[in-house]
C-alpha cells in the first residue's frame, strides 16, 4: 500500500491535456482546482450549463465523449452511477475506444468494485491505464482540494497520477490492485450510513431535553463522537439548509451497491439496511435531490 505524503511531488509535464467528464457539484470544483494550479482541461457533461462557470474560466468544451477522449492525456470521470459509466466507457463511441494507447484514465465516480475491475481489464488489453478513485468529502472537500482519495490499481499509474490527486485532496491512499478503490469506498459509505442517524438522533434527543443543539455540537463534535457528518452536517440541519454537497438519491445508489457487495461477501450488515432504508422513505417524500443531512426531517 502506498500512502502519498503532502507536498511530495511527482513530476507531471503542465503540457498534457486532461478531459474531464462530469462537472456536477463536485465535478466542477475539481475540474477547476486542476485549472487553477496551470493544467489544460477539456470537459464534456451531459448538461452543458453544468459546465459554462468552468467554460468561462479557460475550459474547452468537447462535443462527444469520443472527441474528448482522443484529445485527452488524462480522462478523468466523475459521474452519477454505474450505468452512466458503462455509457461513456464503453461502445463504439466510447472512452476505451477513442482513447490513445497510453492514456491514463482515472475514475472518481463511486460505482460497483466489480465494473472498476472490468474498466482495467478492458483498458489494459489497449494499452490503457486504468484507475478507480472514488473520493469522499463532499462538496466541501471538492472546493477546498482537501478531498480523501481512495485508489485501486497499478502503482506505476499512481505514482504518474499523483500529482493531480495531491491538487484535489489530500489523504490520498493505493488501497491495492484494480477494484480496491471502490471498495474502500464502500466501506467509508457503510460508516456514514449509520452515522447519519446517530447524528439526527442526538440532535433531536438535545432538543427533547430543552438544550441548545448548537451548544450541543460545539461539545461533541470535537470529542470522541466526533465526524464529518456531525461537525459539517448537524449545523445544515440546525439552520434548515438542505442543499445538496452530496445528493440523497447518489447516497441511495451507493447504499444499495455496498448492501449488495456485503451479502457477496456474506457479511450482515444492520446499521447500513436501517439506513437505506429510511433514505428511501426520504426519497419517496421528495426528498432525493436534497442534500444527505435532510434525513433529519424524519426525525422532526
């Protein structure tokens, strides 16, 4: 396992071109994060309004996906699920195709182990190098470049890669061969999926008892309870802002693949099917394009 430390460099000529497809909510800030520190960059999304704040800031925007990708060095791909990436991936028109032999890809899409292993399967057999790289950190880590970065892969394509992954974060780990990204990935999902209701729990449980729940989360969002969720999440939900850093309807496809890659691994897993489950019935009230912290008002 290699662990990158801040600040090591690897060298990586300014001159290549990067492509990157998907400029959502944290598409975008990564996207310019790369544009801010002198490298090219090339997009395509399927919505090209999602692109025009990173068009007007220097980005050139590609028609197809098969343009993009025989233009680019460097494909990164940061989209919504699985079927999306077999989409841009694969066919005639697809990345595999129209890439040159020698490009990198870099998946930072969250999607099943089991496709990142078949994308690097694919690849190699062009000559292509082929990473999963699923992030977490939100729209948050995606804006200030402090996103952790989970890789699967060779580590000869790591190492090259590094320098751009030390541009959008900055906990960035090989986890192990092709697949392992995601699978960190998962697990890091599984842990926020409980945490999720521990978090609207004690906040309603500090209103029940007549306390200030915003006093409340300045005590135990620096001790032992201490997390993302609670310290960036729980004031959202105090303030009644629900606007997505990560959607609802994305954390429900990500539930869904790690509740089913845990029963192919046979392992039982309660807090996460609790979780999706009260996510779906947020969904199914309106919920699913709203931010993960408007679980809470299921809990008012």
């Amino acid at each position: 396992m290699y662990q990158a430390k801040r600040g090591y460099k690897y060298m990586l000529s300014k001159e290549v071109t990067i492509g990157f497809v998907g400029t959502g909510v944290m598409g975008k800030s990564m996207a310019a994060n790369l544009m801010d520190a002198g490298y090219s960059v090339i997009v395509y999304s399927r919505t090209k309004q999602k692109a025009q704040e990173l068009l007007k800031n220097g980005a050139e925007w590609m028609d197809t996906i098969a343009k993009l990708a025989s233009s680019s060095d460097i494909i990164i791909t940061m989209v919504g699920y699985p079927s999306d990436l077999e989409d841009i991936y694969y066919g005639e028109y697809g990345i595999l195709e129209s890439a040159k032999p020698g490009t990198f890809t870099v998946d930072m899409t969250t999607s099943k182990p089991s496709l990142a292993k078949e994308i690097y399967k694919k690849a190699k057999e062009k000559n292509i190098y082929a990473l999963d790289a699923p992030v977490s950190g939100g729209d948050i880590g995606a804006k200030s470049g402090k996103l952790a970065i989970m890789v699967g892969g060779d580590e000869e394509a790591f190492t090259n890669i590094l320098p751009l992954f030390e541009i959008m974060g900055e906990n960035i780990i090989l986890q192990g061969s092709a697949g392992a990204g995601q699978y960190t990935k998962m697990a890091n999902q599984i842990t926020i999926a409980s945490n999720m209701i521990g978090v609207c729990e004690a906040i309603m449980y500090a209103k029940k008892a007549g306390l200030d729940p915003e006093r409340v989360l300045q005590s135990i969002a620096t001790g032992a309870a201490a997390s993302f969720s609670l310290s960036k999440l729980g004031p959202r939900m105090l303030e009644g802002d629900y606007e997505p850093g990560f959607y609802v309807k994305h954390f429900i496809k990500d539930m869904t693949i790690a509740l089913e890659s845990a029963e192919e691994l046979g392992l039982v897993t309660p807090g996460l099917s609790l979780s999706l489950k009260l996510y779906k019935e947020l969904a199914e009230k309106g919920g699913e394009d709203s931010g993960t912290q408007a679980l809470i008002k299921l809990f008012e």
